[in-house]
C-alpha cells in the first residue's frame, strides 16, 4: 500500500511502498525521475544524513535509463553500493 513520504534522496514529497520481503521501501519520485529501491540499512542511514551525494547521483542516472536501482549498505566496510536494477536476475 503505498504512502505519501520524503524521498530519501532530494528530500521532496515521494510515494513509498513497503517491499514485500520487509527489507526496505519501494519509492517512486517525480523529482529524481521515477522509482528506486533503498534497503533497510540504506534507509536508516540516509535519515541519519549519512547518505553519501555521489549516490543520489548514481540513482538518478539509472533511473533516466530506465532501470530500478537498488541502495543498499554494507555494515562490514560501512560502504553504501547502488545495485544498477532489481528487475534483473
């Protein structure tokens, strides 16, 4: 069910859906150009401010491709990575 939220990334109005695995939210936002995934971990991170710029960046760019990436965080190296689309096997 999705619901009205702040996108992560640019911090403007987003819907957002919670993925059926419980692991993050599907958001879809209008001013990053369409909809991205962001893991759990990811998520806690960027509404600490932790989230590094390079990576709305990054986001953005595939989205304009047409895929669906995928932010997650990585606690063992404390590295955020962009999965470039969760539609791919």
């Amino acid at each position: 069910m999705q619901e009205e939220s702040v996108c992560p990334l640019c911090h403007h109005g987003a819907a957002r859906d919670t993925l059926k695995s419980l692991n993050g939210y599907c958001y879809t936002c209008r001013d990053c150009g369409g909809m991205f995934e962001i893991g759990t971990g990811a998520y806690r991170r960027a509404e600490l401010g932790e989230l590094h710029p390079q990576i709305s960046g990054s986001v953005r760019q595939l989205i304009a491709q047409g895929k669906v990436p995928r932010i997650e965080f990585d606690a063992t190296n404390g590295s955020f990575q962009v999965l470039p689309d969760v539609r791919k096997p």
